[in-house]
C-alpha cells in the first residue's frame, strides 16, 4: 500500500484492475484453516432462506443489486397464492416481482403508476415487454411502502410491499 502510495501516477493501470486476494495463504492439506477465514455455519444460516422464500435475516444496510446468478438460485416466495405466470423473489433486501406469460396464463402488458419505490435505475429497476412479461425489482426500506401496478390482459394487479418501521420483515403486496 505505501509502495502504491509513494509511486504516484505511475500505476494508475494496476491500481484499476487490481488482482484478485487471496483470503488466506495457501494452507497445506494437512492443516485446518483458522475458524475465521471459511464463514461459520451460523453465519450461512442467516443468509439463507425461510421455508417460504423469505430471507432467513434481512441486511440492516444497503447491499448491491442482485446478479442474474443470485436470482437463479433464490427460492420462489411461498407465503401467497399468485396468480398462474407470475412469481415474487428476494435476495437479500432486494424483491423481485414479475408476471410472464406462458401457456394459460394472465398476458402482462406494462407496469405503470410507480409509487414510494425510490429511485429509478438506483432503488428499483422495471422490465416491461408488452404481451410477453411485467417485471420489477425493488430494494425494500424498512418503515416504508412501495407500489406499482401490472396492467395485465384480466385486469390489473397492484404489487409491492409494505415493510412497517422496525418490523424484521416486510409484507408482499400482489394483488
């Protein structure tokens, strides 16, 4: 770090591409790894998920937008009967709603009318195809409530969440 420090301007290619670090050295296979390094078992168990798609513990800050691979893995949220073509997801703070259409399924045709969800492009991010899927994802705010309605072929729904000051979770809104 001093050495990159006294340098200057001299490294500046380096410093934008750093190597990745290793958490520890290479440790024999013979020897255990200290207790700290691999994350504890209790620590996994909050991290991952309810039985019924909740998260075992919500984050008390801001964590980055899910990745693709992370929205893969996430188990489907359980806790309310939605209509046919559509799901409701969490990975961490972060809830995905979204209605697709397939065979026998509610046609999604926009989402409209976008309320207390934060920031666009920062705090939730739409994905609307007219006839194909009605999609967002929203960071939700502990003691806040967003809404967003999915015009569909039958009707529209009114989705989001409510999450009541100081409560451990929010509450899923699909109706």
């Amino acid at each position: 770090m001093i050495l990159a420090v006294s340098l200057g301007g001299c490294c500046k290619a380096k410093e934008s591409t750093p190597e990745p670090v290793r958490a520890t050295p290479d440790v024999p296979a013979t020897t255990t790894a200290p207790a700290a390094v691999p994350t504890p078992p209790a620590a996994q168990d909050e991290e991952g998920y309810q039985a019924n798609g909740f998260p075992k513990k919500m984050p008390s800050g801001r964590t980055p937008v899910p990745t693709a691979k992370e929205w893969a893995a996430a188990p489907l949220v359980t806790t309310k009967k939605l209509p046919d073509g559509c799901t409701m997801k969490f990975v961490r703070e972060w809830l995905k709603l979204n209605c697709s259409k397939d065979t026998n399924t509610l046609v999604p045709m926009s989402v409209t009318n976008i309320t207390g969800m934060g920031a666009s492009g920062a705090d939730y991010f739409v994905f609307s195809k007219s006839g194909a899927v009605a999609d967002i994802v929203v960071r939700t705010v502990d003691g806040k409530k967003g809404t967003a309605n999915f015009v569909t072929n039958r009707g529209t729904l009114l989705v989001g969440y409510d999450w009541p000051y100081k409560a451990p979770f929010p509450s899923t809104v699909f109706q």
